[in-house]
C-alpha cells in the first residue's frame, strides 16, 4: 500500500486556555500533540491513508503521550525511537482572538534532533510512497544529516518528496542560515509548499511570480502556494495551473491548519501520481481547503484534524470565499 513517511519533530504543543493573552499572561494550558511532520501524518492516517513517523521523543511521559496518542489514530510508530540523552520537545502557544499563534519553544537539544540514521530501523521506500519534511529538524544537529540521508535514499527508490519549510524563525540563532538552509533542501524535492508569508523571506524577491519561479530548481515541479482564509494555488514551470478559494468557517486556533492542507494533498497524491495533481489541481485544492478549514474550527492539532466525513460535509454545505 502506497505510504506517506513524514520525517521530523514530534512535541507537545501547550494550547492557552484563553485568547488574547501574552504568552507570559497565560494562565493555563492543555498539552496537546503536535509538530508539523507529525500532525501532517496524523492527517493522513485520519483521512483513511497509510502513514509513519520518522522522528525521536524523550523517554518521558510526553514522550509516552505522543507514542499513545499517534498509535490510537493508526500512524505507524516504528520509526519513533526514544533516547534517555535528551527529553521530548515542548512548544508554549499563545492565541489572539483571530486564532493566530505566538510560540515559546523548549528543544536545546530535544529528542527529535539527536536522532541518527543507524538508530532506525530499516527503511523499505517504494516509488509509490511518498516523503515528507519541513525546516525545524534541519538546524545543525544530527537530525539534519539523517534527513540527507533519508531524503537521498527516498530519491534512489524513486518516490516522492515533497518540502514544506514551515518556518520558525525563534528556532535558529542566524536566519540567514534559517534562509541557506531551506535553499540548499528545496532542490531536494518534487513538491514545494510555500505560504505568502514565506515567499519573500525565503527568496529576497518581493515579485510574487518572480519568486515563486525562482523555486524551479532541482527536481521541482509543483509549487504549492498557500495564502491562508484566502485560498491556494499550484504552479508548475509553465506558471500557475489551478486556484481555489478557502472556506467559509469560524475559526477558533489556526494551529496545524498548513499541516492539514498540505495532509490532504499527500492523502490525495497517495492514490495517484505527480502527474495527476497538475492535471488535477483545483480538485486537490478544493480538498485541502476543506481539510485545512475543518481543522481550524477547534483548537489543538491533531484534535481537531478531521476524518473524511467532516469534510465531505463542508465541501456539501458550506461555500467557498
């Protein structure tokens, strides 16, 4: 069965009970599940597909709260390893009334990046399946190399990799190489999915078609382009191919939004090829779009991903903007 692998972080997001708080105002919070690459997996598997986690958490309660909380919703876990050399990486959220998000984050080291290549077990990639990353995983550490080597080895058994830089820029001490580093991995990929809120940081173009061609590099043929309640597109090296309108939704935590979009193009990807998503792409973003707006409709992540009735019912009920 095809199978997306997403490689990375896995921590524990501390979600605000209130809104409108500094982070140092919050009174209380609720640990929940999260990390981009894990919250992309726990989409898939709660769409219905076939999905694993590459990472490595503390031998810790939050540790055990990860391992227990990815195992009930069918992520595959064998590829989460545990490691008594560092604890489970923490990440302290604030909200404002619009549900956007400031982060604290506590991981110097955390588990996730000490982790190496040989502490895996064996890797067995198809051209069917496909590879996912972002750039929190890629600051110096021993989980910056295992990604090269992971990614390399996905290339060789020809599947897909597909790049979401997620940018967190409180997590490196020089956005310069927060910048060099995202360049040197986008080459990597077949997928690029990139926010208008990256674009011009990643790039230094302040143009956005000028930008979003100057991502053609290397193996990549798809950019994704996300612009948050406003929708997405899809572009190849010919220019843009497909547009589509986000949802009409109340939001209340946007946390894991960006995961479950780019979730539901893997899930979707997963049944068919590249090729299919250029032919296909407004039926992929449509899709998405609904993923992504379901899950900001709650609060947390991987709570609030939805299974694939809730989106068939907002697709059925509810209009785009």
């Amino acid at each position: 069965m095809n199978k997306l692998f997403a490689m990375g972080e896995a921590l524990i997001d501390f979600i605000p009970n209130e809104r409108d708080s500094k982070l140092k105002e919050v009174s209380q919070f609720q640990p929940q599940v999260g990390g981009a690459p894990t919250n992309v997996a726990s989409c898939v598997a709660k769409l219905g597909g076939n999905a694993s986690i590459i990472t490595q958490v503390g031998e810790d309660a939050f540790g055990e709260k990860i391992e227990d909380t990815l195992n009930t919703i069918g992520v595959d876990t064998n590829y989460l390893m545990k490691t008594d050399k560092a604890t489970t990486a923490l990440a302290f959220v604030s909200l404002t009334k619009e549900g956007e998000r400031d982060f604290a984050f506590y991981r110097k080291p955390s588990a996730d990046m000490l982790l190496k290549t040989e502490d895996l077990p064996d890797l067995n990639f198809s051209s069917t399946d496909i590879l996912h990353f972002c750039s929190v995983d890629l600051v110096e550490s021993p989980m910056k190399q295992t990604h090269m080597e992971i990614i390399d080895k996905m290339l060789k058994e020809n599947g897909t990799v597909v790049f979401d830089p997620n940018l967190r820029f409180p997590l490196w001490d020089s956005l310069d190489d927060l910048r060099e580093t995202v360049l040197d991995f986008i080459p990597k990929a077949h997928i690029v999915k990139i926010s208008d809120e990256e674009l011009e940081f990643i790039t230094n173009l302040k143009d956005e078609n000028e930008a979003i061609e100057s991502l053609f590099v290397g193996n990549v043929e798809i950019i994704i382009y996300t612009e948050g309640k406003n929708g997405a597109s899809i572009y190849t090296k010919n220019g843009m191919i497909a547009r589509e309108n986000g949802f009409e939704v109340t939001v209340k935590d946007t946390t894991g939004a960006g995961d479950a979009f780019i979730g539901a193009i893997i899930f979707q990807l997963l049944k068919e090829d590249r090729k299919h998503l250029t032919e296909n792409g407004n039926q992929y973003l449509r899709f998405a779009n609904a993923v992504g707006g379901v899950t900001t409709t709650a609060y947390g992540a991987i709570e609030s991903l939805p299974y694939l009735e809730d989106v068939e019912n907002l697709m059925k009920n509810s209009e785009t903007k």
